[in-house]
C-alpha cells in the first residue's frame, strides 16, 4: 500500500476537512511554516499566533523552510505516491500546488462552503470578507 502525504495549510486548520477524511495508517500529515510566504502573506501578529496555537492543539509535525520544496522533500522521504491538499482560493497556495503538480499526484479537496455568496468576497482582510458574508449566515432558517 502505496503512502500519501497530507498538507495542511492557514486556509484549512482543522483535522475535520474532508481532505483528511481517507487518512490511514502510513500516511503522514505536516504543515509547513515558511517564513518567506507567511511574511508576503502580510498575516499580522495575532494571526500568526492563531495559526500557531491550531497546529499545536492539531499534533501534526510543522516543518519549516519554502513549502513546496519541504513537501517535495518529505514526499520522497516517505516514498509518498501522492499529496492531498485542502482546496484553496488563495492564490500564493494555488501556485504551490501547481509546483508540486509538476514533479507528485497533487488531490485538492474541496471543503463544504462556509458561505456562498452572490459576489467574489474580497479576501484580503477577514473584516472585509465577513460584512460580505454576515449577512448570508444570519438569515433564518
């Protein structure tokens, strides 16, 4: 039975996503800091301890170094036949993924939407996104 690596990222926090749903014994999960996109990210302070404080109450192994070459890496250390990812919209993930595809089997799964939305929600900043989004959560029932 062949291994798979499972790769968390900031837009999935959670060992409830779907992404995770096939996990077995012999696949590994880890989550990369990368200091170079979490600073282009321009993610502040509480939002790095945020992500900080998931991974550790998560217990999934946080490498560090530039995502794409710490997945390669752990991918052939595991003799890894695929990785499987959370969906993104992001577009810095987007890109990593397409770099994966490159050299490994990359499956993006996708979440159940927290929100759908009449309009593209604007994700730079959360508060941005919820005054969009607000609304369509509260409606009743």
């Amino acid at each position: 039975m062949s291994h798979r690596l499972f790769w968390i990222h900031e837009d999935a926090l959670s060992l409830d996503h779907p992404a995770l749903a096939s996990r077995r014994a012999g696949d590994s999960i880890c989550f990369v800091w990368d200091d170079h996109h979490l600073e282009a990210m321009e993610y502040g302070f509480q939002r790095l301890v945020f992500i900080y404080e998931t991974l550790s109450e998560m217990g999934i192994d946080v490498l560090r170094g530039s995502t794409v070459a710490v997945l390669a890496d752990e991918a052939r250390r595991i003799d890894a036949s695929e990785i499987v990812v959370p969906a993104t919209v992001n577009p810095a993930l987007l890109s990593m993924i397409s770099a994966l595809r490159k050299d490994f089997k990359v499956d993006a799964v996708a979440d159940r939407p927290f929100v759908t939305l009449d309009r593209k929600p604007s994700l730079r900043r959360f508060f941005a996104y919820w005054k969009t989004a607000r609304p369509h959560l509260m409606r009743p029932g």
